[in-house]
C-alpha cells in the first residue's frame, strides 16, 4: 500500500511539473510576442489586438490622408512595447535622459516691489492675427502691455475661433465708443507704451490693437512686466477643454508605446513654397511651389535661390534626411515617433525613406478613431492645438525646422524644467547629407560619432536668452534677437539650491 501511494504521489509531482513547465512556456512565448511585434504590425495579432475594420473603411472615405497615416488605434491603447534596437541598456538611458536642468525653476510670482494695478483707465480691444503659436505669443504679450497702461484687456477678435477658453466681452455701454485704433509699433519698449499709447487715454475709452504679433520688446522690460507674461503664457492661458481632453488621451496612447520623440515635421506644401526650399523635389513640384509663391500677393520674396537657402540651413530638413538624423544619433528603429505636422507634401512617396527606417510612425489620424477626431478635422489650427499637447508633453522634441510651433513648443519645455530638445543643426547637417548622396561618406560609426558631437550642446541645457546679432541696427536688430517665449530664462526661471540648515528652498540666482 505504502508503495502504491508513493507511485501516486511521484505520478502527480510529474503531472504538475509538466503543467507549470506548459504554462511557462505560454508566457515567455506571449512576452516575445509582445516585444517584437512593433506596433504597426499589432494589428496580425489575433483579437483583442486587431482594429475593427469599418474603421479603416470609413476613415479611408473621409480622409485623403495617405496609408502611413491610416488608423491604428482603437480607443483602448495598445500594449507598451519595449525598445529593442540600442546596444545597451546603458545607451538607451543616455538617449532618453534630458540635460542637466542645473537646480532651475519657474519663478514668476510678483517681486516684492510689485505695484499693484490702479483702477483701469479703459479697455485695451484686440485682434489677434496669425497662426496658432503667433496669437499665443500675442495674447499673452497684450496681457503685459494692459498692464503697462494700466487697462482692461479683452480679445473677442480670434483669427480662429473656439479653440482659447475665452469668453470675455466689451461692456454694453462702450460697444459704440469711439475707438483709437492703433497698429503697436513692433517689438517696442515701456516708455512707448506709458508715453505714446497711453496718451490716448485722454480722448478715448477703446484702443483697439490691429496686430498683436511682435508687438513687445524681448529684452530690457522691468522684471514683474516679463513674469507676468509668462504667468500669462504658462499658467493662464489654456486651450479650450474639449482640445486639452483630446490632447491628453493622445499623449496617453503614445506612452502605451514607451518613451516617444514628437518630430515637427515642417514638410508641408505652403511651407515649402513660402521658404523656396525644392532640394530632392521633381521639376513638376519645384515649378507647382514657384507658381504658388508668385501668386500669393502677401509673401513679399518671390525670387528664391533653393540651393543658397539650403546650404544657409534656412530649409527644412527632408524626411529621408530625418531619418538619417535620428539614426545617427542611435535612435533604434523600434522608436515610437509622433509626428507633429500637416499633410506632407509628396505623401506616401515622400514618407517611405523615413517610414522604412522607422516603422512606429504616429499620427492623431492613427491614435484616434474617426469620432473622436470628428470635432477638430475640420479646423487645422485645432489639429495644430493637439500637436502642441502631445510635442509640449513628449520625451524628446525634435523639429525639422525652427517655425514658430517649434519655437514655441521649446520654450514652454524650457520652462516645465528644461525637457529633451534635440534641435538639428542644419546648416552643417546639408554638408553631410550631401556628402552621403555623392558617395564621399557613409553612414555608420564614423558618421554617428560626428553629428552627436556636434548636437551635444544642442538638446534643451539651460542657458541665457541670446540677445542681437553684433552689427545690427534697427528693425534687424530686434529680428535677431533669440524670442522671449523661446527661452525665458532668465526672466522667468531661477536657478534654487537646498539650504541646509533650515531645509528649504531659496533662490540661487
């Protein structure tokens, strides 16, 4: 008897050994499986992992996007997928790591020496022209200037409209005010303000601004006049609810990804014709830009030498260029990469040399189903607001171009604690584009070692505004100036230090 439970007992530990083998077996498999499966390919998985198809049916209806921007994602978020390209764990830190934020902090609460306003002397009226990161700047550079004349602002006049949480409205009783309407003088001082615009507060009780681009000096504005603008920028000024929701869920389903770089991918039609950029374009496209810029009456330049722009690094760069970029820097080809951009000019065409390095190419048009996308298709700057949430929030921000999105996006990361900006050197990066084209060089070690020494200093380090460009005079003088809502350090960012004995923050600098 006693041998027979013996042989039951042994048949049984042999039984569970075998399952518990089984079962482990099933989840290293599953693990696999989910590790290199990039996300573009998720959807040959079997269910829960593939999309319904009647929602790339109807997308492919509604939209006349291309096929590397077709819908990927259902509104549940894939699963996260690990990097696998990097030699090391070790290098793949370094890539993600942001620069040294060096102890630095917003401080923008009033100074002790803050003047109360006065009871206000009238209202300042505002029409706020250009894109969405130009009426973003001028917004919040009107807030500063009501404060210089001591006025009440209120900006009922969008180019765009519904996308600023803003419901203000001039009083009744001054609708049909005389007004003193004004085009500001641009990137002018205080004492223009107090002096020639407040002036006017003696026969008027309107002064309604024509323009709000550029109208505030960057530099040399009494300290509380440069944190107000950016409480203004930062901390006030919001994008409507309905765009900061749809903005949030997109950033979300890019971190189901893992780490992830927003590219602003400045490769659009308009763009491409205004900056007379043709380089690695048919003869076909080169001549459609050219006729486009000779027959938009505003855009002044229309004589353009494309390959002296090029090699002055004033053109963006092409996505083939792109993507020797990023891989040079020792991004690996499993990189989730959001791309911040309008419609591409070429399309699919364009976008192959880009999408064949890096396959995890994301869109809103993919993150987001055809409802959910439904009340912002219609509204390109709405569509810009939610590349701006998701390229603000990102790991790494890369643009292809210095346009005012870009300019915009860097500063605001600047502020939010100096987050990975990696911005390209074009310039010097047409040289060596263009000696891979010619066969002069090859892509490789040799050619990776060079353009990550020469983006070391180039990734988003703490450091002062840059003022003029030496020997300039005039308007240029302002026009070189690095932009106050590009680095607003160090108006508005101080460097703080732990103070020992009493263990509290203090201000360094």
């Amino acid at each position: 008897m006693q041998k027979k439970r013996w042989r039951k007992l042994g048949l049984m530990r042999r039984l569970l050994t075998c399952a518990i083998a089984s079962i482990s077996l099933v989840a290293l498999l599953s693990a696999h499986l989910h590790l290199f499966f990039p996300p573009s390919q998720v959807s040959m998985l079997p269910d829960p992992y593939k999309l319904p198809t009647q929602h790339e049916i109807r997308y492919q209806k509604l939209s006349k996007e291309r096929s590397w921007i077709q819908p990927h994602f259902s509104k549940a978020p894939l699963p996260a997928l690990k990097l696998d390209g990097a030699n090391s764990s070790l290098d793949s830190h370094k890539l993600w790591k942001p620069p040294p934020n060096r102890d630095f902090a917003p401080c923008v609460d009033p100074s002790s020496s803050y003047i109360v306003p006065q009871e206000t002397r009238g209202y300042l009226l505002v029409h706020t022209n250009g894109g969405l990161n130009q009426m973003r700047a001028g917004i919040c550079d009107m807030v500063a200037v009501a404060r210089i004349i001591n006025a009440t602002l209120v900006v009922p006049e969008l180019d765009k409209r519904s996308f600023w949480q803003d419901t203000r409205k001039l009083p009744k009783e001054l609708m049909s005010a005389t007004r003193a309407v004004k085009h500001f003088r641009s990137w002018s001082g205080i004492d223009y303000y107090e002096q020639e615009i407040a002036s006017l507060w003696d026969d008027y009780q309107v002064i309604r601004a024509a323009k709000s681009d550029s109208r505030l000096a960057n530099n040399n504005l009494p300290p509380d006049i440069q944190k107000l603008r950016c409480r203004a920028c930062y901390k006030a000024l919001r994008f409507s609810p309905r765009i900061e929701a749809m903005g949030k869920l997109l950033v979300d389903r890019m971190r189901a990804y893992g780490p992830y770089i927003a590219l602003h991918l400045r490769y659009e039609k308009d763009m491409l014709a205004f900056s007379g950029c043709t380089h690695d374009l048919s003869i076909e496209e080169a001549n459609e830009l050219t006729s486009i810029r000779e027959n938009t009456s505003y855009w002044k330049v229309k004589d353009i030498d494309s390959m002296e722009q090029r090699a002055k690094g004033y053109c963006p760069l092409t996505p083939k260029e792109v993507g020797i970029f990023l891989r040079a820097l020792g991004f690996p080809s499993t990189t989730p990469i959001y791309i911040a951009a309008g419609e591409i000019y070429g399309g699919d065409s364009r976008m192959e040399a880009l999408q064949s390095r890096f396959p995890t190419l994301m869109r809103k048009e993919k993150l987001a189903s055809v409802e959910e996308l439904d009340p912002f298709i219609e509204h390109a700057s709405q569509m810009a607001a939610l590349d701006y949430i998701v390229s603000v929030e990102s790991d790494i921000f890369i643009p292809s171009y210095s346009g005012n999105m870009a300019r915009a996006v860097e500063g605001h990361r600047r502020f939010l604690g100096h987050r990975k900006t990696i911005s390209p050197d074009r310039k010097l990066l047409v040289r060596i584009f263009d000696k891979i084209s010619n066969g002069t060089m090859k892509e490789g070690k040799k050619l990776s070692s060079r353009i990550i020494e020469i983006h070391k200093r180039r990734q988003g380090s703490p450091r002062k505004r840059k003022g003029p460009i030496t020997g300039t005079k005039g308007t240029d003088r302002f026009r070189s100036e690095e932009a106050f809502y590009v680095n607003p350090l160090p108006d508005c960012l101080c460097q703080m230090e732990m103070e020992s004995t009493e263990n509290e923050i203090i201000k360094k600098s």
